[in-house]
C-alpha cells in the first residue's frame, strides 16, 4: 500500500483535468481525493504500489489536450485508509492565482453531436464542454466560475445541470455549458433593429447566398460576412468598410475546401487545425476561385477554419467559404456588444445576427505564418491570449505599456509574461478605452499590482501618455528597438550580449530621430548602436509614409543630386514636380522633414521607383507588395558602403538607387530588380553583422521588427547569417511587429529597476 501526495501547477483549470483524474482514479483502484486549489491541481491518492505508480505515470502522459503541465510534484506519505475516490470542493486560499485558459475552438466530440440529429443539442449554436467553448473573452472575474462568467444570466435545466455535476461527464465544470432549453440564443435583425422572422442561421445563410452583409457575433467580437467567391458582395464591403486593400480574412468549411485556394504544407494544416484556430497566411494558387477583391495585390490568402459552433452552422450551407473579417470601422476596435455594433456597423453590413451571451472582453483573431516549420505569429490573440509567455527567470510584477501600432501591454508575474490580446493602433480614444480596459482586467484575473511601469521614448504615443499619468511608481523608457530585440530574447530565453538587428518603419531613438535601420550589442539591460542605415529627411514627417514616392525621391536626390528631375523613369512622369519643388525647400530649410534611419522606409523608396506603389492604403503595403513581385530566383544584389570609420558606422545605400535607376533604363522587368533589392538588403545585413563579429567577438545575431514580416529577407537573411557561422534567433511566440515590443519592455524594466548590476 503506498500514498502519494501530488502537486500539478500549470493550466490545469477549466479544461477537464478533474474528470480525467477521477477516470483515471477508477481505472488503477485509487482512493482519496481531487481538488483545484489556488495553484492548480492537488491530488491525495492511495493504493496498491504497482497501481499507484502505473497511475502517477499516466498523469502527464493521458492528460487533456488542452492542459499545459508546468510543474507536477509527487510527495509520498504514510496510507491513510481511504475507502473511495472523490472530487472535493476547492480550496479558498489566500492567494488565488491560476491560469486562464484561451478560447478553444469546438472539440470533435462537441462538432459530431452538433450534427448527429437525435442529439438534444442538434443544430445548437453554443454547443461546448470542458474541452472547447469560449473561456477569456467571457470570463468577468476569478476564480474561473459560472457567475463571475457572462454566462451568469443563463440558469441550468435540470439535464444541463446534472452533466456538470457528474465527474465521469465530458460537461462536469464546462462553466458555459449550456442547451437550446437553458442558454443563449440567437437573433437575426436588419439594420433598423427589426427582427427577421424565421430560424436565423437558415435565413442568415439565404442572404448571405444572396450576396448581403451580415455582421456576425462570434466569440471574442463581431466578424463582417459575405460570399467570398462573389466579386459583388466582397466589393461592396470593401467600399463600405473603407479599407481600400486591405486583406480580408476567410473561413473555409474545411481543409479540403482551403486547398481549393491555396497550396497548404503539412505544418499549415497542423496550424489551421490547431486549437487555437489562427488565420494563417498561405500562398494563393493562380487558379483560386475566391473573389479578387478578398486580397488584391497580395500573392497570400489569410484563411481560417470555423472555431465554434456558429461557424460550423453557417459553412455548412451552400457557401463553403465566407469573408470572416473584423467588425470595425477601418482603424477602429473590433466591436462586440450588440448595440454597439448596430450602432458603428450599421453603414456596412445589411443584417446582423445577434445572440445574447456577452462578450465581456472582446479579442481578435490571431494571424499566422509559418516560418521554417513553425508557427510564425503576427498577431496573438484569441485562442493564444491570455496563455503567458514563460521566461527562463523570474520578474518583479511590471507593467508594460507597449508602443502604438498593432498595440499589445504585458504584465509579468512572476516566470510569467502576459501578453495582451491584440488592442490595434492606439491613434483614437476607442482604442484607448480599450487598452485601459484591458489593463485592469489583466491585473485582477492574475492578481497582478504592478511595482514597476515600462514606455516607450516616444513622447506622442497615447500608451506613452498613460504611463507618465501613473502616480507614484518607479518607471523606466525604454528605446522601441531595443524592446525589439530583448522581446525577441525573452522568447528564445537567451541573456548575455547579442547583435541585435532591428528593421522597421519608425521607432523613437534617443538623439531624437526616428530609428528603424538597427544595428545594436544588446543584452537585456542595455544596448550600443552600433550600425545604422544612412539618415535621410521625410518630407512632410508622417506624409512620407503614406506617399512612398516622397521617399523615393529623396532617395533619388541623394544619388543623382540636380539630375534627379532629368532621369528617364517613369516615377517623374508620374508625380508633379511643382509638389516636389515645396518638399525640396522644406527639406533645405529643416520644416517638417525629421530625420530617419528606417528600412521601412527604404523598401517604399523602391516600391515606389519600380511603380509598384506610390501611396499606401495601409501600413507596410508598399513593401509587401514589393515582396510579393520579387523574383526569388535572381542571385546577384547591388553595391552599397558600409562607412565602418563613423560612430556608429553608417549603410549608404546611395548605390543601390543608382544601379536600380540604370536597370530601370534599361529595361529590366520589376521582378528581377525587386529580387535584386531582396539579395542586397540580405547580403547588406549579414556583412554589417560579420563587421560587427569582428569587433566585438558576439556571433550570436537576433532578428526582430516588422521588416522581418517579409519572409523572403527573413529566409536570405536567416540562411546567410548560418552559413556566416552565427547563431540566429527570430521570433515565434510574440509578433516581430510592435505586438511584441511590450515583452520586451518589462523585461528591459525589471533588470533596471529591480536587478543590481
Ligand atoms: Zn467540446
Ligand atoms: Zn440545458
């Protein structure tokens, strides 16, 4: 006879773990006892040797799916004498931290009952159990129960009652379990608020057939819908939506269905079928049936497949594949109450299928790639958040604000980082609102009171505001680019110096210029820059950014001086010299022309002297669509001067303009120079790194900032560093764009405020 005293931490909660203890329990002949206590699952267990064994070893090994197993302690003591196995009430503790789980996407038991006919929750759009159903996004307060639930208002009939009673039942706990008797239902309504008679999701799948826009309520937030294979439908919701080229994402019935659009890897389909449900981004087959104005311009599809019940209801009419994208006003935050949405969404979409559980905090659909095998994430959100990111040690508790686009905060917590879902471009006051929401949610699920706040240098930005407001705590700046890397760090959990290699659009570095060419020797304190690209004017300040040509004609300036106006190609056919002319003086005279040192920017120079693009619609869209025309075939690059005498040393690129401009001239197609341009970048960063080698001795390289989203660089770049003999680390867990920085950031923080040196 033996007894053992287990400890499991981890995400543990909410997802089945004590039904499977008490299945197991009854499977070896164990007596004694289960309980969740404010570490996660404690369990006191007692019988013969062989079978006590057999069942500690089966813990980890048959765990749920969804559990994440952080630590698993066995203790063994002297044998009590239990007689049964039972599942005991919880524990109150002092401290009540636990994890929470993300939103699962609907499990195959869930989705076989939701079809099979004899079933009592046949056709029911909120089918869950402890395997799958939304969890983050309805979650009000802890600990993790019904009526700290938006699930609250909805009172279990007798039969839903009992499943969530019974421990050998696959519903025992499932907290939003519900049935067409007892739970939330669904509303189709116009967009006067007239409800539409008839069973919505038939009538719903009628209009959408039809060609109309329905704004649909789903799990962290409303998604605008329509036909994905009609021109018409997708046009008008584009012009409604005001998102001129903006990708919309779509959800596929199924895999096979993808695979009519898109050529899908295993890895890919591994992703799309992954629990967490992304959108991944996958290459668009010349034949793919899918309407032109889904995507245009862009060589990806950004598909999903369905993750509740709903979605499993509406792709399984006639359309097998809708438009899926988030219900907002361009630039605005998702929306996700009902009245809310009626009230924003009601210029866009024709009907609005409404249903009456609350979405307490609305959350994103993440966005993926992969990336040598692996998952690549561009935005963490649902079915990730708010999962954390385990560091190799542990932090003070710390806030982290992040930086402006694509905004994400960070509070830590012991080895624990909880990285936001994606709250979007903190520019307006909704989005604002939002991340302030957002912030004092995270802090109460995971009893988090921050001792220390991390910003960002920019003194503009609205996430950089909140934190000077904070009274009376220690806080620290930290450069954007440097957050980069040490994000980048963080994730890989690596410390030590490192080259950091930061590449994105714009980012405030400390002389007070705008970054975005970085070469730095960074460790998780601080950093030297160490190598920059050449420091160029942008006419007009943020102008610059929407109208590449502006900095294509800086570009030009710089190489062919007085010339510029009299070069053969077609960019001075296109613009008006007379604009040029003002922006030429206010460059001379320093008006609103501030200096930047950005690749981004670089990449819209090109994108604009190949006539790819001269304004954008969105952020980057100059130079993904340069990436998407380069030729990847192409081996050779262009010249460029790595000043290596200047401190720190400087990339001119002034040859690369020069060359690109001659090819043009000549004659040679887009492509070839756009693959060209890729080769120099590459070669450009790999050479400034090996320099860097050979001063400072560091051949470990790290890769992180939005110009990394382009996986034809990443590729070279990662390739060639290798075979340069370095150690390369990129981002897999947290975005390499600015949802990452606030990782960065609180580590940054905490080895300042709280590390002596
Ligand atoms: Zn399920
Ligand atoms: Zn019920």
């Amino acid at each position: 006879m033996k007894r053992a005293e287990i400890k499991i931490t981890g995400i543990v909660q909410g997802i089945g773990f004590r039904p499977f203890i008490y299945g197991l329990a009854e499977a070896h002949s164990i007596r004694g006892w289960v309980l969740n206590d404010e570490k996660g699952v404690l369990i006191d267990a007692e019988s013969e040797d062989r079978d006590l064994d057999a069942f500690v070893q089966n813990i980890p090994k048959l765990a749920p799916p969804l559990a994440r197993i952080e630590s698993f302690d066995v203790k063994y003591l002297a044998p009590l004498g239990y007689t049964l196995f039972e599942i005991r009430k919880s524990e109150e503790a002092q401290e009540k931290f636990v994890l929470i789980s993300p939103d699962l996407a609907t499990c195959d038991s869930c989705f076989s009952e939701l079809f099979s006919a004899g079933n009592f929750r046949y056709r029911y759009p909120f089918i869950n159990c402890t395997l799958c159903g939304p969890r983050f996004t309805i979650i009000r307060d802890i600990p993790y129960d019904r009526h700290k639930t938006t699930m609250a208002p909805f009172t279990m009939c007798p039969v839903c009652r009992k499943e969530y009673e019974d421990p050998r039942d696959r519903r025992f706990h499932a907290q939003p379990n519900a049935c067409p008797a007892c739970g939330p239902s669904l509303r189709l309504k116009d967009r006067e608020d007239q409800e539409v008679p008839g069973d919505p999701i038939e009538k719903t799948l009628d209009l959408l057939a039809e060609g109309k826009i329905v704004a649909i309520k789903g799990l962290g937030g409303f998604h605008l819908a329509c036909d994905a294979r009609s021109q018409d439908a997708v046009s008008s919701l584009r012009s409604r939506k005001v998102r001129e080229d903006k990708p919309f994402a779509v959800m596929c019935r199924n895999l096979e269905e993808v695979k009519e659009y898109c050529a899908v890897t295993e890895e890919e389909a591994n992703l799309l079928q992954s629990v967490e449900r992304p959108i991944v981004l996958l290459r668009k087959k010349e034949s793919s049936p899918v309407a032109n104005a889904v995507a245009p311009y862009q060589e990806t599809l950004g598909i999903m497949l369905p993750y509740s019940p709903l979605h499993h209801l509406l792709l399984n009419g006639p359309l097998k594949t809708l438009v899926m994208t988030s219900g907002n006003r361009s630039d605005e935050p998702i929306s996700y109450d009902n009245e809310e949405a009626l009230h924003r969404l009601s210029k866009i979409a024709d009907y609005f299928l409404f249903h009456n559980r609350e979405i307490h905090m609305r959350c994103d659909d993440s966005v993926t790639r992969i990336f040598e095998g692996r998952p690549y994430i561009l935005r963490r959100s649902r079915g990730y958040v708010p999962f954390p990111i385990k560091l190799s040690f542990p932090l003070e508790m710390i806030l982290a604000c992040g930086g402006e686009l694509k905004n994400t905060f960070s509070l830590t917590r012991g080895n624990y980082a909880f990285v936001s879902h994606h709250i979007g471009d903190l520019e307006n006051l909704e989005t604002l609102t939002s991340f302030e929401e957002g912030v004092e949610h995270f802090k109460r699920l995971f009893y988090i009171e921050p001792k220390a706040v991390a910003y960002d240098l920019h003194p503009d930005y609205l996430s950089t505001q909140y934190a000077l407001s904070i009274p009376k705590i220690p806080m620290t700046g930290v450069q954007h680019h440097h957050a980069h890397i040490v994000s980048a760090m963080a994730e890989n959990g690596i410390d030590g110096d490192v080259i950091g290699v930061a590449l994105d659009g714009t980012g405030f570095g400390l002389d007070g210029t705008l970054w975005g060419g970085e070469f730095m020797m960074a460790n998780l304190r601080d950093f030297d820059r160490l190598a920059h690209l050449k420091k160029l004017p942008m006419p007009g300040g943020s102008m610059a950014i929407k109208e590449p040509w502006r900095m294509a004609m800086v570009y030009l300036s710089e190489a062919f001086g007085e010339e510029t106006t009299q070069l053969r190609i077609d960019l001075l056919k296109r613009i008006d010299l007379r604009k040029w002319d003002i922006l030429k003086k206010a460059i001379e005279k320093k008006i609103n022309s501030p200096l930047t040192s950005s690749m981004g920017r670089l990449f819209d120079a090109v994108s604009s002297l190949l006539s790819i693009r001269d304004e954008v619609r969105y952020e980057g869209q100059a130079a993904i669509e340069l990436e998407k025309i380069a030729d990847h075939g192409v081996k050779e690059g262009y010249p460029f001067c790595l000043r290596e005498d200047d401190v720190p040393m400087t990339i001119d690129p002034t040859e690369i303009t020069r060359r690109i401009v001659r090819d043009l001239i000549e004659g040679m197609p887009s492509s070839r120079i756009a693959g060209k341009f890729h080769r120099t970048v590459a070669r450009l960063i790999i050479e400034t790194c090996e320099v860097i080698r050979s001063k400072h001795g560091l051949s470990r390289v790290v890769l992180s900032g939005g110009v990394f989203q382009n996986i034809l660089l990443l590729s070279l770049v990662t390739e060639g560093l290798r075979s340069s003999g370095f150690h390369v680390y990129t981002h897999h867990l947290v975005p390499t764009n600015d949802g990452g920085i606030s990782l960065g950031q609180a580590v940054i923080a905490h080895m300042r405020l709280f590390q002596c040196v």
